[in-house]
C-alpha cells in the first residue's frame, strides 16, 4: 500500500498569497478564527467542513525555476509533492504554464492546479499551450477557501489512488514477465522432450519396419519347406506343414499390416484409382467364409455398387481396411451372423458397412478403441488372439485416402463400423 500523500508545493511570486495558502490548509489556531470573521465582511467566503484536518504539508516558492527544483529535489529524495498550486503568472521568471510543462516532464503523477486571475489567459489559451490536461485543473482568482480544500484534498487522494494503481500494474507486469519467462522455460523443456520422442518414435518405427522385413525372408523359407512338408504320404506330416503354413501366414499378415502401418503415410495419395469391386469382395469378406461356417456364423454380403469404382490411392488399402473390419467381425462373433454391405451415397462416397451379432463394445473399451495394440476386453484378448492393430490400421487407411471410419452398437446387440471413402464413378 502506497501511503498517503499530503505534500503540496505553492509555487506564488506574493508572499501574501503563501499565507492565505497557510490559513486555508494548515491554520494555526488563532488563524482558524480569523477566518470565521472573515465571514462578516466577504459572505461568499466559505469555511471547509468541519472535522479532523487534514494534516497538508506546505512547502513555497516565489518563481517557477523554484518550483522546478523544489519537485526535482522531492523526487530525488523519495519524498515526491502530490500536487502543486501553480501561479500563472510570476514575474520576472518564466510563467505557471512553461513551469507546469517542465513539471509534468520531471514528475509525470504531479497533480497541478493553475491559479489565474480573468486578466490572465483564458482557458483556451491555456489549453492550447499544455496538450496534456489530465492532472491539471484551473483555479479562477479570487478563490474560495472551501474549493482550495476541496481541491487539496481531492488531488493528494487522487495522486495516492494513482500511484497505487501504478504499483499494482507494475507488480502485475512483473509477475506477467515471471510467469512468462517460466512458460517459456517450460515450452523449451516440452520441445526438447517432444523432439526426444520423436526421435524416440523414429527409432522404433525403424526398427519395426526392419525387423518385418529381416522376418519376411526367413518366413518365405518356413512357408517353402512347410509346402514341401504337405506333399508328404505320411498323414502326420502333412498335418505338421499345414499347421507350419497356417501359422507362417499369420505371422506374413501380421508383418504385412506393420509395414502398411509404419509406411502408410510416407506413401502419395492423391490421384484415384480404379478398383474392381468383386476383387474386394474376393479377397477382403469371401475369404473369411470358412472361418466363419466353421464356427457356425452366417456370413453375407450385397454390393450395390458399380462394379468399377476409383478411389484416393491403392485399392489394396481399401481391401486391407475392409479386410481388418470383416476380419474382426467373425472373430468377435460367437453366435448369428455377419453383413457386409457396399454401396454408394450421392454419387461421390463408398460406403461399407459392416454389423455383426457380437458382444457389442462399451466402455471403456470404447476410449481406447482405435489406439495402437489395444485389443479391447480383457475377456476379449484371452479368448482371442491378436495384438489390437486391425482398427488403428482401419483408420488410418481411411484417414490417408480421405475418409473415416464410425463405430456404434446396434440396439439389440453387436456392433456396426461403417467405413467411407470418397470415390469417383468409372
């Protein structure tokens, strides 16, 4: 808190004028009552309010250099004037109002109050001479003892108000400047640690992507031999390659969908594509037709679609991401059916729907459902292999050719994933 200022500085080339100041903001006793007489003989002479005065103190000059000095001085030593009554003029120095600019550059809180008499300048010639007119008042003489107190009392409150706020924005700018300095400290530690997994990212993408493909090689081998294995008479053999083959396949898929993931955006995906339907239907929902009879599920499909359609990029993107949903669908499903539809919205969006009769997915599966090895319930993953990249492949195939992937539960039971993509009618 700012304490109060009551420091005044007269600045008058009449010394009678200093006395008049006296008796009107700080009276001796004796003084008070000679002003109440005054009453008797000047009726517009006005007494301040009575009460606890107001304990100014007074400080006078007899020209404006004075003046000058006198606040320069107060300044210096800590103890700055909260207002100055500033005569107009003062002769033979120079006049209030040069003296007033010069203050105001010198102390910028200084409250002025120019006393002038008619003869003096007018307002207008006043204000044309000092632009800045806050902190300045004017003050016609004869002046009334009551507007001096008034005015006293009103600017040293004004000049402690004022220097309280400025402590305050100073003290707010300060903690701004602190606080921003800590945020810029912290956005550098957060850059270099983003920059940290990034390369941290990289790395491991690099190492996925050359761990599939040193696997490829040596797989190719075990799929040779296991074929090789299965032209054997010998029953048990044969049973042996085709397990062998099964299992090296999977392990091919598995590693085919890293890749893809890994390499997905790396690769263009601008121009469109034709794609024959019936492959996509070949490859992505009839090749799951034995797994699904063999666990007693129905597994249909409708196309309503043009047989050629041209989509953004690779159709064979399209196939996996369909492949991954239909691949899902059956494995999840333990009862009923699943129903594959294509089709085509407003000429310019494939859409392939895909409902099943399965458990259906709730929370909180629901959060985490298309983040990277994240296979779902926990029921789910023990009854079931994989290692939950099927739906982060989906989406982001669809994000990388221009459209998306939805999920909602039906309302009986088991899930819908709807995958659209813009497409383009040969």
């Amino acid at each position: 808190m700012i304490a109060d200022n009551y420091r005044i500085l007269i600045a008058d080339d009449l010394p009678d004028i200093h006395e008049d100041y006296r008796k009107i903001l700080a009276p001796r006793p004796s003084a008070v009552i000679s002003v109440e007489g005054a009453a008797d003989f000047a009726p517009h002479f006005t007494l301040p309010a009575k009460g606890a005065p107001t304990p100014f103190q007074l400080e006078t000059v007899m020209q404006g250099e004075d003046a000058i000095q006198a606040v320069t001085r107060a300044r210096t030593q800590g103890r700055p004037f909260a207002m100055v009554f500033l005569d107009v003029r003062m002769p033979p120095g120079i006049d209030g109002i040069e003296t007033a600019m010069r203050l105001r550059e010198i102390d910028p809180s200084l409250q002025i109050v120019l006393c002038t008499a008619y003869s003096d300048y007018s307002f207008t010639e006043i204000s044309q001479r000092f632009n800045k007119s806050d902190g300045l008042l004017i003050l016609k003489k004869p002046f009334d003892p009551a507007e001096v107190s008034q005015l006293a009392q009103t600017l040293c409150r004004k000049w402690t108000l004022s220097e309280e706020n400025r402590e305050l924005v100073n003290d707010l700018e300060s903690r701004v400047q602190l606080r921003t300095a800590e945020l810029e400290g912290a956005k550098g530690k957060l850059e270099v640690a983003l920059h940290r997994a990034e390369a941290a990212s990289r790395a491991k993408s690099e190492f996925l992507r050359c761990v599939s493909h040193e696997l490829n090689t040596p797989l190719n081998g075990i799929l040779g031999v296991a074929s090789v294995i299965e032209l054997s008479t010998d029953p048990e053999l044969v049973e042996m390659g085709s397990l062998i083959t099964e299992s090296s396949e999977r392990l091919n898929r598995l590693f085919r969908r890293v890749l893809l993931y890994l390499e997905i955006d790396t690769l263009p995906c601008e121009t469109f594509q034709s794609t024959r339907l019936q492959e996509l239907v070949d490859e992505a929902v009839l090749s799951h037709r034995d797994e699904a009879e063999a666990k007693g599920l129905s597994l249909r499909c409708e196309t309503l679609c043009p047989p050629v359609l041209s989509f953004r990029g690779d159709g064979r993107k399209l196939c996996q991401a369909v492949t991954c949903l239909v691949e899902n669908a059956v494995k999840f499903t333990a009862h009923g059916h699943v129903d594959v539809r294509f089709s085509v919205q407003d000429n310019r969006s494939f859409v392939a729907e895909i409902r099943d009769t399965g458990p259906g997915i709730q929370e909180p599966q629901l959060t985490h459902l298309y983040e990277l090895f994240s296979p779902g319930d926990t029921r789910s993953r023990r009854n079931h292999d994989g290692i939950g990249m099927g739906l982060p492949l989906t989406r982001r195939i669809a994000e990388h050719m221009g459209g998306t992937v939805a999920h909602r539960n039906r309302a009986l039971r088991g899930s819908v994933f709807t995958l659209t993509l813009p497409c383009k009618l040969e």
